[in-house]
C-alpha cells in the first residue's frame, strides 16, 4: 500500500510555504488612450490595475515630435501638477497650458503592493 507516500506528500504540502500571489501593476487605461488622437487635452490620466504606491510612482509627458520641424528631439512637458485618485489607481496630470499641436510619450513607472516597479509608456497625437 502507499499510505506512507500519501502521508508523505500531505505533509509536505502542508509545511511548504504558500507562494505569494503577487499581481504586478500594469496600466489598465490612459486619457488620452494609446493611439489616440486628441485636441488640446489640459489634463492626462493613468488609470493602473491596482493601488500605487505614490513615493515609487514617475510620471513624464515628453514631447517627441512637431508639425513643420524635422529632426525635433524630445522635450519634456514640466507645466503640470500630479494628483492621485482616493483609491490610489489614478494618477492625473493636471496642465497650466493645453498641449500643444504634436506627438507625445506619456511615460511612466509605477510600483504595487509587491514593490516591483514596473514601466511604460502611451504614445498619442495632438492636433
């Protein structure tokens, strides 16, 4: 009989440690959205898949192109002041002046419960 297998293996399972269900934060939407084509926006949101921790959370608008400049390079959009939603999911971006005509990295990087940080960006147009 394998009783003592069977008795082997309950007990194992049961001093093994659980292994931690970590959910890492990802980005569940944005305004204005990936792709997006938008007119003068005077805010910006990030909408993550959980509670952020804001001491480990960097947002960046970076303005990477221009109509009727060539070779414009990256220029970061500084004219706004942070906000976090009461539930901590949403970061808004609140702007002194709407964005200009031109396409923008919305960059960003985020931690959860987990403390892993992770990253990334939503590229939209204005015009």
């Amino acid at each position: 009989m394998r009783i003592p297998a069977i008795l082997a293996a309950l007990a194992f399972t049961t001093l093994a440690p659980a292994a931690p269900l970590l959910a890492k934060v990802k980005l569940a939407a944005s305004t204005p959205a990936a792709g997006a084509k938008a007119k003068s926006p005077k805010t910006v949101t990030l909408t993550f898949s959980e509670k952020v921790n804001p001491a480990k959370a960097t947002a960046a608008i970076i303005m990477t192109a221009m109509p009727g400049m060539p070779n414009h390079g990256e220029m970061p959009i500084r004219n706004f002041t942070p906000s976090w939603s009461a539930d901590g999911k949403t970061l808004t971006l609140t702007l002194k002046k709407p964005l200009p005509t031109g396409t923008y990295d919305l960059r960003w990087q985020a931690a959860g419960a987990d403390g892993q940080a992770m990253s990334g960006k939503v590229s939209f147009d204005v015009g």
